[in-house]
C-alpha cells in the first residue's frame, strides 16, 4: 500500500510540474509579447501558444488538487456519509470516461495530424495532456478511497479487539 500511495504522488507531483512550468512559460510568452508591441511588434501565435498551455495548466494540476482535497464542493450530504463514498466512486467513474474520451479524441488528431491554424503546432499533446490530468485525478481519488478503507478496516479490528 505504501508503494502504491509513493508512485501515485510522484506521478501526481510530476504532473503538477509540468503544469507549473506550464505557467510560467505562459507568463513568460504574454510578458515578452507585451513588451515586444511596446516597439510596434508582435509575436505571431502568442495567443495560440498560451490558450494550449492553459490546457496545461488546468489539466495537469487536476491530480494534485484531488489528491489535497483541495477542490470546491458543496457538503449537503454530511449526515450520510456513505453518500461521500458513493459520490466519490461516481466521480471517478465519470473522470475514467472523460479521460478515455480524450485519449480517444488523441488518438484521432494524430492520425489526422491535425495542427494549429497560426503556428502549426501539432495538437495531439494537448489532448494526451488533458487525458494525464484526468488520469492523475482518478488515482488520487482512487488512493483516496483506498486508504479509507483500509483505516475503516483497521478500526473496525481494534473495536474488536478491545471487545
């Protein structure tokens, strides 16, 4: 289990940063082109390079903010929380079907080597980037529950234990 739970935050952390480099190359190409158009100029595509990277952005640090519970959600169902179980396994269900639909979508674009209009960038990463960020969500909330488990098991031996 232990193993299990390491491997998953080092896939997690890797695509967290990837997602922060993401970022900063975003800020780096917006300054730059910022700057460039004080002269006049402009970088041809910047806009194009930036929304892909946002892609980044968002996808990639899906994981980490499953695996912090730092998502926003609503607690209408904290008297019954089995509920929580049940909604989480339901998520994971549904990031499992969006993830594969991405890679499906990837997969696509690849063979059709479908590019960006400005910059001819290839599109498929941005699809396979978005299909690691669901994927990274999916485990954490997978280990998540896992780990729940696993302590419910364990108090439920030292309730019997003491009896």
């Amino acid at each position: 289990m232990e193993i299990f739970n390491k491997c998953v935050s080092k896939l997690i952390h890797f695509a967290f940063i990837l997602g922060c480099l993401s970022m900063i190359l975003s800020v780096l190409i917006t300054s730059a082109n910022i700057v460039i158009r004080m002269f006049g100029y402009a970088l041809n595509g910047s806009v194009e390079v930036v929304v892909n990277l946002n892609v980044l952005i968002a996808f990639l640090s899906l994981g980490l903010c499953a695996m912090e519970d730092g998502h926003i959600k609503v607690d209408i169902i904290k008297k019954w929380p089995f509920l929580d179980h049940v909604c989480t396994i339901a998520t994971i269900a549904g990031i499992a079907l969006f993830a594969y639909c991405a890679v499906f979508q990837g997969r696509i674009v690849y063979r059709l080597n479908t590019q960006t209009s400005v910059l001819d960038l290839v599109k498929w990463p941005f699809y396979m980037a978005t299909a690691l960020g669901y994927f990274t969500a999916a485990i954490a909330l997978i280990g998540k529950e896992i780990n729940s488990l696993a302590n419910w098991i364990i108090s439920r031996k030292k309730v019997m234990i003491t009896q």
